[in-house]
C-alpha cells in the first residue's frame, strides 16, 4: 500500500512539473550559457570605458584586461580541477568563470561611474 502511494505521489510531483529533474550535461550547458552572456556583459563594459579613457589610460586598460582575462581562465582551470575526473567539472569551471566576470563587470562599472 505504501509503495503505491508513494509511487502516485512521485507521478503526480513529475507530472506537475513539481520536480525539475536536469542531467549534468544539461547543467554544464546551462553554465557554459550564463558565462557567455556575462562575458558580453563584460566586453560592452570595456568598450565603453576605452571610448572614454584617454590616450594614457588606454593601454593600462588594454593591459590591464589581458592579464585579467589569463588571470580568470587560470583560476577557473582551478576550480575544476578539484572535481576532475567527475562530471560537474566544466559546471564548476563555467560557474567560477561567470563569478569573476560579474565581479569584473561591477568593478569596472564603478570604474566608468568615474569618467562621466
């Protein structure tokens, strides 16, 4: 009796749409997704700030980006390196790869606030 109850419980809460079951490949996609879009969220920032700067600041910002961007492929190869071997790496890799670029974004908004 309880086994078949629980079975209709189970039913009725995946039918509804009560549980949202993803797979991790679906998870990683998500992750890869979400990353991408905060990456362009990123490169709009910067091209407004080199529209404003002037010809001292440019190239600091240049370089600046270059050893932020290595900086962030560096440290989300970290991060999925303590899951390697499982398949929530590239979800780790993509979840920290978008955590810096949104930190990154906001500094540099702040950043841009200054130029006006």
């Amino acid at each position: 009796m309880y086994q078949s109850s629980w079975t209709i419980c189970a039913v009725l809460l995946i039918t509804t749409g009560a549980v949202h079951a993803e797979s991790q490949l679906e998870r990683n996609v998500t992750a890869s997704d979400a990353a991408h879009r905060a990456d362009k969220e990123l490169d709009k920032v910067y091209l407004t700030l080199l529209r404003k700067g002037d010809a001292r600041s440019t190239p600091q910002l240049e370089r600046g980006r270059e050893r932020w961007l290595e900086y962030r492929l560096k440290a989300s190869a970290l991060e999925e390196a303590e899951y390697e071997g499982g398949s929530i790496a590239p979800e780790m890799y993509w979840r920290c790869y978008e955590r810096l670029t949104r930190e990154r974004t906001a500094r540099l908004m702040i950043l841009l606030k200054t130029y006006r």
